[in-house]
C-alpha cells in the first residue's frame, strides 16, 4: 500500500512509523515542503484524494491541526486517533483514508499499534451509504 506520511515535527513517533511502514513492505511518500501542519495536512490530504497514495497518515503536536487541514480537501476523511480500537472504528465505519496522530501523548508503541490497525481494517460495505453523505457534494 502507498502510504503518504507527514509531519511538522520530527520525533522518534515519527521515525518509528515511517520506519515500521517500509519494514512491513508499504511503500511511504513522505510529503516535504513547508513543515507547518497545514501544509503537511493539506499536502497528504491531495495525494490521498488524487489517488497517487492509497492512504495518508499526518502528525502534529495534537493531531487536531493536520486533522482539520486534510478535512479540507475533497474526498478526505480524516480521523484523530489515540488508539487502535478508535483507529479500526474510522476506517470500519467511516472508510477514514487519513490517519492523524497526536504527538504530544503517543508514544511510538502506541502508534504503530494504531496506524497498524488502521492500515489494516477494512470498510464495511454496509456503511457505504453513510459514507456518502459527508462527500461535499452529498445532498443534504
């Protein structure tokens, strides 16, 4: 799977999800430029929605900022995650392409676990209606 990854800050969270992501033979885009997370989520967000990266996962000091800027881009469901459980739950229900992680409390064991559990979970097709409805161009 192509993973974009990106961050505003470079932590050892962060080294070991990019890390852990070529280890377990996903191929990771990490997005560069301007390392503010609006850019960072804004830049991971296009490369999900365009189809040039299968999924994103974004970093700021919360989460909340990247999470917000990739719900920006059209076709973006982002999901703030802090565990794995929450994490199979956006991508089950929701069909969330882009992760984001706070990187204030998770500690590099957490992350993997989540972002494992992410990359991992699929859709349910039941939801598929749902999902449909947060599209911007779904009829409200």
């Amino acid at each position: 799977m192509l993973v974009a990854f990106g961050t505003d800050e470079v932590t050892p969270t962060t080294e070991t999800l990019v890390a852990w992501l070529s280890e377990h033979g996903h191929e990771v885009q990490v997005v560069s430029g301007t390392p503010e997370w609006p850019e960072v989520g804004r830049a991971v967000g296009e490369a999900v929605a365009s189809g040039r990266a299968d999924r994103g996962i974004v970093c700021c000091w919360t989460g909340t900022g990247v999470s917000i800027a990739a719900n920006k881009v059209p076709g973006v469901r982002a999901a703030l995650c802090t565990d794995a459980t929450t994490a199979r739950g956006a991508r089950r229900w929701n069909d969330a392409n882009v992760l984001a992680l706070g990187l204030r409390l998770t500690t590099p064991t957490v992350a993997l676990e989540v972002a494992e559990a992410f990359l991992d979970t699929p859709v349910d097709p039941a939801e598929a209606g749902a999902v449909s409805r947060v599209e911007p161009t779904a009829p409200r």
